[in-house]
C-alpha cells in the first residue's frame, strides 16, 4: 500500500522576521509509523525538494526517539530533500493521504487550489485523509461533494486557541484552527493542552498538537486494514 505525505512549503511566521516550516516530530512519527508497516511512502510539497523545518522543532527539548532516528537515518533524510512537487501527485495513485503540521501550512497548503482539489478527490474515493496539529487548518476551503465545507457537521480537532496562546502566536497566524472550524460549522473537538487527541468522523481522522501524530498516524492505518 501507497501513502502520500504533504508538506509545507512555506518557512515565513508572518511579518515576523522568524522562520517556519513543518514539525519534526509531526512527520518524524508518522513516517516511520507508515514505514514499519511496510507502507510505501511519496512526500510530496508545493515547490518539491527540501521542505522548510521549523527551527524550533528542532530544538532539544521536542525531540523524541523517532525525531532521533530520523536524524540517524541517511535514506529518510534523502528522501525528505528531495520531495516530489505537488501538482505531479494524483489519488489515484495511493491508497492515503497524511499531512504533518507545523505552523508553515496555514500560510500555502491552506490556499493552494492542488492541496484542496487533491483532499478533495481522495475524500470522494473514500481514502483515509489524516492531519495534525496545525495541519488540519488546510481543510479550511476544501468542500464536500454538496458544495458545503467539509468539516460542516463533522468531527474534527486540530491546534487549540490556548495552545496558539500558549505559543504567542495568536497575533501573527492568518486564522486560527479552533475559530476557523466553528464558523464553518464543524463539531470542533479537543483534548487538554499538549496530551495526545485524535479524532475520527469516517475517513477523516484529526489530530490536535505535535504529541497527537503518531496516534493520527495509527488510525490512518487502521482505516486501511
């Protein structure tokens, strides 16, 4: 089986000065999660080649055992420099979509038409769609097939406002996840602060913050038998 990886593009906090980018942790576990399952694995992101890390990710207080597997891991790390661009991927040719978070999707994956249009037709084929964190704020346009939003009715979660607080971003990020899914009319979940919290409605499965992606990750799984 075939799992497409979307990353972000994009490494500007806003008009901050400071970089940003995906997660470590956010796609460290989900990739070996899919890995030791024997999953084929496509990354894929906007402008292809290395996607932006987000430097605090890399940190060392928010490393984790599969954060420092990937930083042993020559083939990952080769893998990781070289996405494919992500108007060359299609459905049709994988068996599940995931996205990691980090505070870089908020900025490109949530306004390129390719990312909706891409959910979009994996959600219509009934494949398992997964996202985390900062991640699920990319479902902010994407429509369900009666021309509705998506999450309309449905249960997600992703990135609390407290969290965002928590992180003194709320200022500098173009929307914030929890305020977004409520005007939209999504049945927005959480969990405390920083545990682990996954949600699934169907084939959509959401996950709140960093520690809840290897748990998006093991539903994602699921969902393909």
């Amino acid at each position: 089986m075939k799992v497409l990886m979307v990353l972000t593009s994009h490494d500007q906090l806003g008009n901050t000065g400071k970089k940003t980018g995906f997660w470590l942790e956010e796609f460290a576990a989900p990739y070996y999660v899919f890995r030791d399952a024997g999953m084929e694995l496509v990354l894929a992101s906007p402008l292809g080649g290395q996607p932006p890390l987000d430097p605090k990710s890399d940190l060392p207080e928010f490393q984790t055992e599969l954060t420092h597997r990937f930083k042993a891991d020559a083939e990952a790390q080769q893998a990781l420099a070289h996405t494919v661009r992500l108007a060359e991927v299609t459905q049709e040719d994988f068996d599940a979509v995931f996205y990691p978070g980090g505070h870089g999707p908020l900025w490109d994956l949530a306004e390129s038409a390719q990312s909706i249009a891409l959910i979009e037709s994996f959600e219509r084929a009934g494949k398992p769609i997964g996202f985390v964190c900062h991640a699920p704020g990319v479902l902010r346009h994407v429509k369900a097939r009666d021309g509705k939003p998506l999450v309309a009715g449905r249960k997600v979660t992703g990135f609390t406002n407290s969290e965002e607080e928590a992180v003194e971003l709320t200022d500098v990020v173009p929307f914030l996840i929890e305020d977004e899914f409520k005007r939209l009319q999504a049945i927005y979940l959480k969990g405390a602060d920083w545990a682990p919290f996954i949600v699934e409605d169907g084939t959509l499965i959401t996950g709140q913050n960093p520690a809840s992606s290897e748990g998006v990750a093991q539903a994602l799984l699921k969902k393909l038998g």
